[in-house]
C-alpha cells in the first residue's frame, strides 16, 4: 500500500515551491529595471539624434516620418504637448498645429464640391499652395498625424479608406459601409449608375436609391442627366483628384 505523505514532506512541498515564486519574482524585477534602464539609454541617443539631425527631421518629410516610427517604437510621441521637450528641440508643435489649420481651411475651401470628402494625396497639393514653396514640405504621413491630432477635438474630421485609395473627411456624420461600397464601386470611372450598382453590389433598386439619394444630400455625389443612353449618372468629385487639385 502506497504510503501518504507525511507533514514534513507537505511542508517541505510548499517550502519549495514558495522559493520558486520568490525566486520569479525577483527575475522579473531584475529583467523589469533592466528594461526601464534600456528604454531610459534609447530615449537619451533619441534626444541626440534629434538634436544632431534637427534640419534634415524638419526639411524631408521621409526623413521626418522615419522619426516618427524611431519614436514610436520606444513608445515617444513627439506631437503629444506643444509645452514639451520635443516641441521645443524640433518644433512639432508649431509644425503640426499651423498644418492642421491649413488642412481644415482646404477641406473647407473644397466642401461645395466634393461635400467634405478629399482624397489624401488631392489634399496634400492643397495644402502645399497654402504654404507656399518657402515653407518646409509635408509628405502624406505628415498630414495623417495631423488629422489624427484634430480627431481628438472632434469636429467630424476622420481618415476613411475607400478600396484601395485614403480620404480625409472633414463634416460630421455617419460614413456607413453602404456608402463606403457605393463609392468603391465608382472608383475606376468616377461614377455609377443605380442599374451599375444593383447589379455589381446584388442589392434591391431601394437600397441602391436610398444610399445614392444620401450621398447626393451630403454634396458626395452629383447627378449627370447627360448620357448618350439617358441613364442617370452619379459623379464623385472626391474620386477625380485631378480636379481637385485645379482649385
């Protein structure tokens, strides 16, 4: 018969695995402290890299967002207070913050036409001929960040992707996926018909009206009368940014 163990050896269980606990614990303080230090290095050649490189951060955009995903990786955000160290070194805070307001003024300035959607790099242009060809280049990245800045303020402005082309959306209001479809769709040409769109999405000719009539209340899509075929077109200013960039 299988002898029970004892007291002692209850004892002596517990006792071992109590010093293999402790044992963890003081690794995982030693490996902790050991990361804090690390992290603590990394951010200091940052700040000296920041300061050796400042001109190239500020003039090439590529230059800049590279910085950007150095920072990110270490988990610094440069544009998170106009008041702090990085906003003084590099001056991200003056940056960003005149870039924002360019951004909103050319998305304003565009609204009757494309009723507040913008393809991204049809924005960039934009903001370029408001800086002036003195002022320091933006790169698409730049105005990303921007936008995700001005998010938190709330407003409406928000990044949408539609197929494989990014906007920026600058009036409140609810971007559902019928609309993202609808507008996928007519990517290609810069339009659809509602015949195109019931057959190529397999919707009913309601849910095809009702999103098209929606699109045309918010200013997104204008309707073309003209056809050869007389079949009622609905254009997409947001999906030509050849046009866009003509303003």
């Amino acid at each position: 018969m299988r002898r029970r163990p004892g007291i002692a050896g209850i004892q002596r269980d517990v006792a071992t695995r109590e010093q293999y606990r402790s044992a963890g614990e003081e690794v995982r303080r030693a490996s902790l402290q050991q990361m804090k230090a690390q992290l603590a290095t990394f951010k200091s050649s940052l700040e000296a890299f920041a300061l050796q490189h400042k001109a190239d951060i500020r003039a090439d955009p590529v230059f800049r967002a590279q910085f950007h995903t150095m920072c990110a990786n270490i988990g610094v955000d440069p544009l998170a207070s106009n008041k702090g160290m990085w906003a003084e070194l590099l001056g991200f805070g003056d940056f960003y913050y005149e870039l924002g307001v360019q951004l909103v003024e050319a998305c304003l300035a565009s609204r009757q036409l494309n009723g507040g959607l913008m393809e991204l790099g049809a924005l960039r242009a934009a903001v370029e001929r408001r800086r002036g060809s003195r002022s320091d280049p933006v790169s698409e990245d730049d105005i990303v960040r921007a936008v995700r800045k001005l998010k938190v303020l709330g407003g409406g402005i928000d990044i949408v992707t539609i197929g494989r082309g990014t906007y920026i959306r600058s009036v409140p209001g609810e971007f559902n996926t019928d609309k993202n479809k609808v507008m996928e769709l007519a990517q290609a040409a810069g339009y659809i018909s509602a015949g195109q769109l019931a057959s190529t999405a397999g919707w009913s000719s309601q849910r095809c009206e009702r999103v098209l009539a929606e699109l045309l209340k918010e200013g997104m899509a204008m309707i073309d009368d003209g056809a050869p075929d007389k079949i009622r077109l609905y254009w997409f200013p947001a999906l030509m940014p050849q046009q866009q960039q003509q303003q």
